[in-house]
C-alpha cells in the first residue's frame, strides 16, 4: 500500500508541476493591448516573433525578431540576448519589449517574458492569444527579415507545418486529469489488497487459536489419562 501511496505522490507531484509551469510574471494583453503598446512605443520598442520561420516568413509584425520556435529554453534565452545586444538595450531596463507566439494562450512568449522580467526589465507584454487570430494586416509584412518584403494585402495562409499547436494548459489539464484517474485506481487496488490482506490475517489468526486450544485439549487429556489409570488400578485391589 505504501508502495502505491508513494507512486501516487510523485504522479500528483508531476501533475501540479506541469501546470504550475503555465504560470509566470508575465503581462498579458489583447491584440488591441499589444498594437496600442506598437503605436505608443514606435521604432523604441523591440517586437520578438517566436514561432517557426515558415509562419514568419508568412507574416510578421514589421521589425519582429524571430526565435525559433523549435529551439530549446537555452537556446531562445540565448536568442534573447543576442536581440537585445543588436538592439543595444541589454543594461536598459525600461525597454518596451513585446512578444507573441502561436500557442493557445500565448505560452512560449510569456516563458520569454518571465525570462526578461528576471533579468530586471519592468516595460514587457505578451499577446495572450495565438497570433493567427491577429486580424489587421496594417501592422504585418512578409520575408524573413525584421522590416520584411513589404506590407500584406491579404490574409496569411500560415503553412501548416507552424500553424498549429496544442494549448499547454489544456495539456497539463488533461495531464492532471490522467494522473487523478491512476491515482484513484492505485488506492482502490491498494485498498483492495489491504483487505485481502487483513482478511488473511485473521484467517491465519484464527487457524493458530483453534490450534492452540487442540494442542491444550490434547495436553489436558494427556494428564487425565494417568490419573484415570491410577483410579482404575485402586478400584481393582479393593
């Protein structure tokens, strides 16, 4: 039981860090929050695309950096830094930074943002929705540099190689999910197991009594006999 108790713990344990890790400093705001943000920062403000380049070469935010999407955390850090020294404001903490990426609730750009309010910057937001749903292409050019090809005219058609994925939260939801319907079968099956046990106990229990007292009744008749034998022998000589 405490062997299943115990797996059950790290499965909680597993469960709760999954979706504590959705959680961070992070500004969030609207895609009317995040353009209001552009106008009133202008060229002053540093835009960070993180997503596939595909996507990005699709359509972007005129003077986004990208990050790779598929990078790893250090590798997006790094990334970071390296926009941040081009742009020249790595020791300037009030730097209007903005972020986006394609996930559901803006996942991977707020994990950035944490990263930026850590290192002391007090002037970033995140789109809190993924960028697809950005409606006003005023804003959007195409290529696969920071100012683009030129302005949209038109919709993006967001390759389906980027254009999609799952929303974090709902995974570490249905992650939990998962882990308390286990959970909940290993303490049936330990609780099962344990009265199984207990009733074996007491089975064994009883056996061992009903022994005892057939080891006590054969010992009482043992010390009977002699005495019967003696009565026997003193009846004859009368």
């Amino acid at each position: 039981m405490k062997k299943y108790n115990n797996f059950f713990l790290v499965l909680s344990l597993f469960a709760f860090l999954s979706l504590s890790s959705t959680q961070t400093l992070a500004t969030p705001v609207i895609e009317h929050g995040f353009k209001q943000f552009i106008d009133e920062n202008g060229d002053s403000a540093v835009i960070i695309d993180i997503r596939w380049p595909e996507v990005y070469n699709e359509a972007h935010i005129k003077g986004a950096y990208l990050i790779n999407y598929g990078g790893t955390d250090e590798v997006k850090r790094d990334a970071t830094d390296s926009i941040l020294a081009t742009e020249g404001v790595t020791e300037i903490k009030s730097t209007p930074i903005g972020l986006y990426c394609n996930c559901g609730n803006g996942h991977e750009a707020s994990r950035i943002n944490a990263y930026l309010e850590g290192k002391g910057f007090t002037n970033t937001v995140w789109l809190s929705h993924t960028f697809s749903q950005w409606n006003d292409y005023t804003y959007l050019v195409s290529g696969n540099t920071p100012e683009g090809d030129g302005p949209l005219t038109q919709a993006p058609s967001y390759p389906s190689s980027g254009g999609f994925f799952l929303d974090p939260l709902l995974i570490a939801v249905i992650g939990l999910g998962v882990v308390t319907i286990i959970g909940i079968y290993f303490y049936f099956q330990s609780k099962s197991s344990s009265q199984v046990i207990t009733q074996s106990a007491i089975k064994n229990a009883e056996r061992k009594k009903a022994k005892e007292l057939d080891n006590l009744s054969k010992l009482l008749e043992n010390r009977k006999s002699p005495i019967k034998e003696t009565q026997k022998k003193s009846v004859r000589r009368r």
